[in-house]
C-alpha cells in the first residue's frame, strides 16, 4: 500500500514558517497586503477565495476584499487593478478565475503590474519561469514541487508525466520538474497511446480535470502518483482525477484528494505574498 502524501500538514508547516517570517517583518515595520478581487457569484470561486483570506489572517498577513458585481465592466475591473498597481501598500493583487464571458481573462493577467503577480500567471512572470530567471510561480504546480520535496520524494533523473497541458498547470508544472532536473513527458488529449505514455512514470502528475480517469492501468507499479483534479463524482463528492483507491494499492506514494495539493495552492499562494518583500519575485522555495 502506498505512503499517503500529506498535503494538509505539508501546507501546515509552511504557512508556520511563514508565519514566523510575517512576524519577524512586521517587528522591523515591514506589513503585507493581498488585495484579492471577486466579479460575481460563482459558489466556487466564493470557497476560494474565502480559504485564500483565512489564510492570509492565518500568517498575519492582510487581504483587501473587492467583492465585484456580475455586471463589472472589463474597463471597471481594469481601472480597480491600476489603483493597487498604484497603491504602495499592496503588495499582491489576485483576480480569481473563471471571469463573466463579457471580460477578457488575458487582458485582466496583463494588466497586473508583474511585481505584484502573487498567482504567477502574467506572461512576465511565465516568460522568467521558463528561462529560470526570478519570478512568481504558478501556485498549484509550485506547491506539488514542496509536496514532492518535503516527501523526500527524489525528483533529479526521474521519468515525470505530466498529464495535462494547461497555462495554470499543466505547463508550469512541466517546467518546475524540468528545473529539478526530471525528465518530462507533456500528455494530453491528442496523446497516442496514453497508458503507455503514463506508465512509464516514475512520478504521474495528472491534471486533468476528469474525475477518476486515471486507474492502475495507466501506472507504474512503484510510481508515485499526484492527483492535481478537484471534480464531483456521480454522487457529487469532491474527488481527484486518479480512482485513488485502485491505485493506492500498486504505487509507492499518492496525494489524496481532498486534502493533497489542494491545501498546497493557498499556501504557495502566501509565500509569494511574503516573497514579494522579502526577497523580490523569488518563485518557489528551493
Ligand atoms: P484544463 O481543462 O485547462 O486542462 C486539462 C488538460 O487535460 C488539457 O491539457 C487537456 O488536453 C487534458 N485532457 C483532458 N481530457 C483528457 C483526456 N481524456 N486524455 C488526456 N488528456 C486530457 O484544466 P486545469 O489544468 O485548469 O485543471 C486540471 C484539474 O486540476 C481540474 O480538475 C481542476 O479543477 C484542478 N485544479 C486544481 C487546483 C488545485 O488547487 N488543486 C488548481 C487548478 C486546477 P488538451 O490541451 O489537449 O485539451
């Protein structure tokens, strides 16, 4: 039977270390601020951003709340996001996604001063990832390198698939691996032979976005397996994209769902709010 990857206490123990760090700031007079922006009522969206704020107040760090109507015109939005690209007191802006079909989501990344890009989507801060130049990380794929670290999951000279080729994660987490010195597959709809492709992993990422789809037909016995999926079931329970408990049985490690890397995304998320002043656009811990 397999390890199960702790994502709630890894996150635990960063959000301490930062914690610790905010402290430590705010004796030399150094404060942090997230401004963190909603446009309409998406119940989703609402549950995130509501765990990102805890968090914030968690770390003691503050979060500035613009709760948005559906209605909020692009140009109203971009006018709300040049005020604290302005302002000298936040030093994060986070746009939560999806945005109403009526506003452009590229438009809206761009227009966040990269300085200030906590979510690591600006094509500036994607642009330095893959370069290796300093810069914010994409949060989901940064907190599945502290998951596999802290794991003391070996990652230098492994076989990696990513499953899934998305800008948030997909391929973020291909480059992140590909700095840590793995060797990476990109997989994705039109894949050939997928089971193939993925069971010669040593490490399966799977973000898909298709509730249980990955079986043990598509790993490795031996493999360690990271669920990135958060998806309803058929009886609308929250659930990954792997069937954890067919694969559980035959891979070494496995992030459950919930509870894996979902707690990770917040709590990378709050390191790159502290990076941004502690030490510049840092990306992820090392
Ligand atoms: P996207 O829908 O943007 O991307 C899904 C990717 O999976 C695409 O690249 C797509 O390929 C590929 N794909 C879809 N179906 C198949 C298939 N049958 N076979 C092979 N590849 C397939 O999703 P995201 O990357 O945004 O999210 C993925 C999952 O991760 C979702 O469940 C999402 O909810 C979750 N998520 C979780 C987060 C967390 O904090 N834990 C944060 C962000 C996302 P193609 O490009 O060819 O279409």
């Amino acid at each position: 039977m397999a390890s199960i990857i702790d994502g709630k206490a890894i996150s635990l123990a960063i959000k301490e270390e930062l914690k610790k760090k905010v402290r430590e700031l705010k004796e030399k007079g150094v404060r942090i601020n997230l401004a963190v922006i909603q446009v309409g009522d998406n119940p989703a969206s609402a549950v995130y951003v509501r765990n990102k704020k805890k968090g914030c107040e968690y770390i003691g760090i503050g979060s500035l709340s613009y709760e948005l109507d559906k209605e909020t015109t692009q140009e109203e939005l971009l006018d709300l996001i040049r005020e604290l690209n302005a302002r000298e007191d936040v030093n994060g802006i986070l746009v939560q996604l999806p945005l109403p079909s009526h506003i452009d989501e590229d438009t809206v990344i761009r227009a966040i001063d990269p300085k200030k890009d906590v979510d690591g989507f600006h094509p500036q801060s994607v642009g330095a990832l893959c370069i290796g130049q300093p810069g914010f990380v994409s949060c989901t794929p940064a907190g599945v390198i502290q998951l596999l670290k802290r794991s003391g999951i070996q990652i230098e000279g492994k076989e990696c698939v990513v499953l899934g080729r998305s800008n948030i994660v997909g391929k973020p987490m291909s480059i992140l691996l590909l700095r840590e010195n793995a060797t990476v597959t990109i997989a994705h709809s039109r894949t050939r032979n997928l089971k193939e492709v993925t069971g010669r992993a040593d490490i399966l990422i799977a973000a898909v976005g298709r509730p249980k789809m990955i079986t043990r037909d598509y790993v490795k016995a031996g493999a360690v397996v990271i669920d990135v999926g958060i998806n309803r079931d058929e009886n609308n329970k929250l659930c990954g994209d792997v069937d954890f408990d067919d694969v559980a049985p035959i891979c070494s490690a496995i992030t459950p769902v919930p509870g894996g890397v979902g707690p990770m995304t917040v709590a990378m998320l709050l390191y790159n709010c502290v990076a941004s002043v502690t030490i510049g656009q840092s990306g992820a811990i090392s």
